[in-house]
C-alpha cells in the first residue's frame, strides 16, 4: 500500500533470528511489520508532474519489496550460498542496490559523503554473466568473508534514511529529465526494482528447504477452472516500425532505450496466448532440451554449458541437481547424461 506521510516509513529490522513457540527458525529478516500485511508495487511515477509524496511512497515500496523478498530465505547462512555460479552470494544482492543509491547520489551532488566507504566499494559491481566470470572462486577467492546480515540491514537503514532526507529536503524542479539530479534517483529506483527481479530468480534456485513463502506473499492462480484451449499460431504481418523512446517521455529510461530506429519487420507467427506452464511441462517431457533442433545456436550452447534438462528451479525426480537440495559447493546440475556436444566439446563442464 502507499505510504501516506512524507515521513519514512518503515519495517521494524530485526535480522536476528528468533525461534518460534514451535522451535522453528524465523527468516533472517521476517521479523518485520508490513503496511496492512503485505506490499503491492506500485505505478513509476509521472516524471513531469512527480511530487515528492509519490517519489517517497515509490522509494518506501521499492525498499520495502525488496527486503520482503528476502524473508523467503529460511536461514542467515543461506545468504552466503551461491545458487548460480555465475552469481554472487544472496548477501551481495541484499546489499548492492543500497550502495548505488549512495554512489549515485553523490555523482549527481544530491549528497555530499558516503555512507561506508568499504560497503559502497564492495557491492558496487556484479558480475558478467560470461562463463568465464566466476567471480566468487576467482576474484575473490572461496575463502572471501562477507558482512555480516546485521551489518548489511544496519547499512540498508541508514541509506533507507539518507535518500528520505533527500527526497524532502533536495530542491526538486519538474520535469525530471536526464540532466536533471533528480535522475540519480529514479535510476536508483528502477535499478533496484530490476533487482526484484533478478534477485528472485536466483532464490528461487536454491535448493527447495532453503526457502519458505514470504508473510502475505500473492501466488499466481495454480489452477483454472477451463481450458486456456488450444494456442495456435497467429500470422502477424509484416511493415516497417519506428523504434526507440523519446528524449522528453515522462519516466525513467535506460541508456539503450533511447533513439530511433525504422526497421522492416518480415511477416511472422507468434502464439496466441503466452506459453502456459502445461505447454512447457510438455516441452521438457518430449525431450525438448535434448533437441538441438529447437534452439538458437547460443541457446543450445547454454544447453550444453550449464548440462540444462529443465529450467534450474524445477525440482527434479530423476537426479537433477537443478535446485533440487544438492549441495551448492559443486558445480554439477545435472547427473544425467549430457546432450550431444555441438562442436566436439563440452567446455570442459561434467554433467
């Protein structure tokens, strides 16, 4: 729900775990008040006509959504687990989306110190998402020592109060366009609700006992009550399409959405409705990520890479070490017997 004072609004932090009347370990960061039982993310505000009331509530939910998607995590420790090498710990995730409010705020001379120098240099930057990018083991070494969760919320509280005294207390002038300082924000905004999404993905692949659904947590309908029918393919056809976001449209944009661009677009088919988990469900058991066939030549690449036989959050029957409770120091996805290398090789990963 939107916060309704332009003061901040916040959760009560307690990243302490407390055992239940049952003797059961709380989330490491569950023991939190939320507005009305749950948050709902709101609309990106009109940058033309944005008042510091809707930046607050919009900064109050994106801060507010992302520590909630945390609490699915069952135990601290499993913050310092990778569930993708080729991602960092969980721990990382909590705290980088902080530290680009600072970093950015200070480029734009909204602020004039940092926070925690340490920290804002720490979980400035991620990693690629190349295979040769493991950063984890080559970076930084196995043996690195992350922060500590109660260092990281303290951390996430004090920027959490930084950028309200910004948003009250900057002088604010309308539009909010790109050589505004004002951008800083809104890009520190959307980049954290980017992280929502990435950061989801990578708890959702972790193995199924490391996670619990989150307080007040809204499931997608797992049932219909009819068919959805048959999806057929429906014949789009072809023209020329002028690409590209205007320099002066009213929300925050990425640096690759801006431009122009006509193109001619050749006719094509594309499904009626979006793929449904069923059709998927069929893909996987008629062997569709054992046939090259049905992928690009990159996707089939990554089939080979990463050994996929279902997407990496399924949990499998059959011995697939895809999230399924395997233990995250080995780089093994899958036991079964790798696809049919493309080229002759299997980029040296075992299967």
């Amino acid at each position: 729900m939107p916060v309704t004072t332009e003061v901040c609004i916040h959760p009560a932090q307690s990243p302490v775990r407390q055992p239940d009347k049952h003797g059961q370990q709380h989330s490491p960061l569950a023991e939190q008040v939320w507005p009305d039982g749950g948050e709902l993310s709101l609309r990106p505000p009109n940058l033309a006509t944005v008042t510091r009331k809707q930046v607050q509530e919009y900064f109050e939910n994106t801060y507010n959504l992302d520590e909630l998607l945390f609490t699915a995590i069952t135990d601290e420790k499993y913050l310092y687990k990778c569930p993708d090498r080729l991602r960092l710990p969980l721990i990382f995730y909590l705290a980088h989306p902080a530290t680009l409010y600072v970093n950015k705020l200070l480029l734009a001379s909204l602020i004039s110190e940092r926070v925690n120098p340490t920290f804002e240099a720490l979980f400035e930057t991620g990693v690629d998402e190349m295979s040769w990018d493991d950063t984890e083991n080559y970076r930084m070494g196995g043996a690195f020592q992350w922060p500590g969760l109660k260092e990281v919320m303290e951390y996430r509280e004090t920027v959490r109060e930084l950028v309200c005294d910004v948003i009250s207390s900057s002088p604010l002038s309308l539009p909010v366009s790109m050589d505004n300082p004002w951008w800083s924000v809104f890009m520190s905004l959307e980049h954290e609700r980017i992280h929502l999404e990435t950061s989801s993905v990578l708890i959702r692949q972790l193995p199924v006992d490391h996670v619990k659904k989150p307080a007040n947590w809204k499931y997608a309908p797992l049932s219909m009550d009819s068919s959805a029918g048959e999806n057929v393919l429906v014949k789009v056809p072809g023209g020329r399409v002028t690409v590209g976001k205007p320099r002066d449209f009213p929300s925050y944009g990425w640096d690759n959405e801006y431009g122009q661009m006509e193109i001619d677009v050749p006719e094509f088919e594309a499904s009626q409705y979006l793929v449904t988990n069923g059709e998927f469900l069929e893909f996987v058991e008629s062997g569709g990520y054992q046939n090259k066939d049905l992928w690009t030549l990159e996707g089939w690449k990554w089939v080979e890479f990463r050994c996929a036989r279902h997407p990496t959050f399924w949990v499998c029957s059959e011995g697939c070490k895809s999230g399924c409770g395997a233990d995250l120091s080995t780089y093994s996805h899958c036991n079964l017997q790798p696809p049919p290398p493309l080229n002759g090789t299997t980029h040296g990963n075992t299967c």
